[in-house]
C-alpha cells in the first residue's frame, strides 16, 4: 500500500506539472492578439520548447544529474522554476523573443520532471513497471491535454486562466514530489559522470531495439499532438463545419490517458513488446487512412482521431518500460534522459517537416510524412534480443 501510495503522488505531480508544456497551443490565438506576434508561431514555440528540453535532457545526461543527487528534489526544483517561466507569458510586454526565451527555459525545466518522474517509478518498482508507467504516461498525456480544457471553460480572458492554472498546478506538483515521495527501494544514487558510459550503453542490442522503437514512436507523437487543433480546423474548413477545436483537442489528445493505463494492466498477460508492437501498428493504420477521414462525415472522423489519439501515445510508456529494463542499474536515470533527449530532438525534425509540407504543398497525403516513425519503430523491435539490465 506504501508504495502505491507514493506511485499516486508521483502521478498526480507528474500531470499537474507537465501541464505547462502545450499551454501556449492552447492559448496561440489569444498570444497572437496580446503581444502583436506571427500568427504561424505555434510550429516555432513548440519546436522551441522541444529544444529546450533536449538540452535540458543533455545536460542531464552528460552529467548524470538524476544519478548523482536524489530525484526528488531534482523534480521539485525544476517544477517550480517551470512554474515561474510559465508563468511569465503574463509579463505585460512581452514579444516574440520573450515568449521564445520562457518556452526554452519551461523546455529545459521539463527534463527534470517527465524523465525524472520515470525514473522515480522505475525506483519504486521492479516488477509491475509496465503497469506503472502505463498510469505514469497515462498522467503525463493528461497533463498535455488540459490547457485545451482550461481554454474551453474560460469565459474570458483565457489567456490568464490558462497560465495561471497551469503554473499553479506546476507549483502543487512540486511541493507532492518534494515532501511526500521517499527515495525508492532500487535506487542508486553518487555515479560519477563517465562519458564512455553513453557509448557502452548502445553496444547492448537489447537498449539499442528499445530506444530505437521509441525514437520511431516520438518521430510521430508530438507532431501529432501538436498538429490536433489545425487538423480540427483543416476539417472544419474543407468541410464547412463547426467542431469546437479546443474541446475536441483535449479529448482527442486526453483520450490516450486510457489507452495507457490499459496498455499496462495488459502487461499483466503479454509482454510490453507485443503491446508496443500493436500500439505502433494502429497508429501508422491511423496516419495512412487520415487522408480519407478528413473528408468523412464528423460521425465517422471524430471516432477516428480518438482512436488515433489512443494508439499514438499507449505505446510510450510500454517502450519506456523496455528502456529502463535494458538501462544499466547505476545509471539508469542517465539512460532514460539520453534516450529521452534524442526522441525530442527528432520530435523538431518532424514537426518542422510537417509544417514545411503542409505550408508548401496542398495534397493531404503530406501528412504521410509521420508514418515514417511507426514503420521504423515496427522495424527495431522486430530485432531478435533480450531485454535485461546491465552493470557498468
């Protein structure tokens, strides 16, 4: 019961405090009419705050920082400096520039929880991971969700309502993870940084099949989620209807809180590969039927993205779970965050390969494009390995 205690609190924190992550896509038309800015903005902040995060997850993989000083606090003080970035979209004269430089630095704070949050679930359980991160990604998408949920119920001045609830909740989550949550009966913390580490972790066929499946995974994900509101409104344009794009957004992208914590009760019967497997198939079924869909009747197009939505994100936490199994034991928090900070960078690649098609070129099968990452995914973990940790 302990510890299932403390797997509610790093949850609850791990939703409350990446809500800061898409609030600005929430928000774009009200940044757009506040601050005088680009109205195609949104591909630029959140390959911004992508890249934030990658160098976020570098630093702390270089320097093995989960691995060196206790987690907890790690999380907790990266969530609230993200608080405090987050919160300064509010800031009166902000531009561009400012706005830019808040994403960046919220993207960097942001490697300090999401992969951190793994590795304090990986700290608590052994066995029954999969089930753990199932619930942990499962958060994780709910908190990308709500700021679309914040701008649907606000009345007025959403802009404020979104930040303001999202940076507050970064705050809350801060304060569980920092006094409620013990250090974890497998962790392992005071490895010093060795940089041959990084490449003797690849040498392992088994880490390599399961970081390379999720590099396949992230070349969709964000892209995806990113690009939810324009497909919604891509479809009321072509279509000439009217679907609500903030209410749908945060449906169709919290939908896949569901898919995750399913995905990891199923573990309980078959293995995180085969659900991996079958999460990257739906998917890519999804991105190849798209262009049909978005000329479907709302009763037959608005079932699919929800499908899509679940089948996007259920293998993430099934993959992570293969990451932190085939990771060496001392240096677990380091792996994760390298494998972390490599997906991310593809996540800005594929976002600004999507933008360029669909600016450049009018036929829908651009969207194709994404199907790239679930056929590679598909690819590497068909690789014949086992999964198993490993010490250095």
């Amino acid at each position: 019961m302990k510890r299932h205690r403390i797997l509610f609190f790093i949850v609850i924190a791990q939703f409350m405090c990446t809500s800061v992550w898409f609030a600005v896509n929430a928000i774009m038309p009200e940044l757009v009419l506040a601050y005088e800015i680009p109205e195609n903005s949104v591909g630029v902040f959140t390959s911004i705050i992508q890249f934030g995060f990658i160098i976020g997850t570098l630093i702390f993989a270089v320097w093995s920082i989960s691995d060196r000083f206790l987690a907890t606090k790690v999380f907790m003080y990266c969530a609230l400096i993200s608080a405090l970035s987050n919160a300064g979209l509010l800031i009166p004269v902000n531009n561009f520039t400012s706005i830019a430089l808040l994403r960046f630095i919220t993207g960097v704070c942001l490697a300090g929880i999401y992969p951190v949050g793994i590795k304090l679930a990986a700290d608590h359980f052994k066995n029954g991971l999969g089930r753990a991160l199932g619930l942990l990604v499962g958060t994780l998408v709910l908190g990308t969700a709500i700021p679309h949920f914040f701008n649907f119920i606000a009345l007025k001045n959403s802009l404020y309502t979104v930040v303001g609830l999202t940076s507050g909740l970064s705050i809350i989550g801060a304060l569980l993870i920092g006094f409620f949550v013990p250090n974890g009966a497998y962790n392992k913390t005071g490895a010093q940084f060795q940089p041959k580490v990084i490449f003797e972790m690849f040498k392992s066929v088994g880490f390599k099949k399961a970081s390379f499946g999720y590099f396949g995974h992230m070349w969709e994900l964000y892209t995806f989620w990113a690009f939810v509101p324009f497909f919604l409104g891509l479809y009321n344009r072509i279509n000439s209807s009217d679907l609500n794009v903030s209410l749908w957004s945060f449906i169709i992208i919290g939908i896949g809180f569901i898919s995750c914590v399913w995905g990891g009760i199923l573990t309980a019967k078959y293995s995180s590969q085969l659900i991996a497997k079958v999460s990257l198939i739906g998917s890519l079924t999804c991105c190849l039927l798209f262009p049909l869909f978005i000329i479907a009747p709302s009763v037959l197009f608005l079932p699919f993205m929800l499908v899509w939505g679940m089948f996007v994100i259920s293998d993430s936490p099934q993959l992570s779970t293969l990451v932190a199994q085939s990771a060496p034991l001392t240096y677990k928090g380091t792996a994760i965050t390298l494998v972390n900070c490599i997906g991310f960078s593809i996540t800005i690649i594929s976002i600004q390969v999507l933008s360029y098609l669909q600016t450049h070129y009018s036929s829908r099968l651009v969207y194709w494009v994404l199907a790239i990452g679930p056929i590679l995914g598909l690819l590497y973990l068909n690789l014949k390995s086992t999964i198993k940790n490993t010490e250095y």
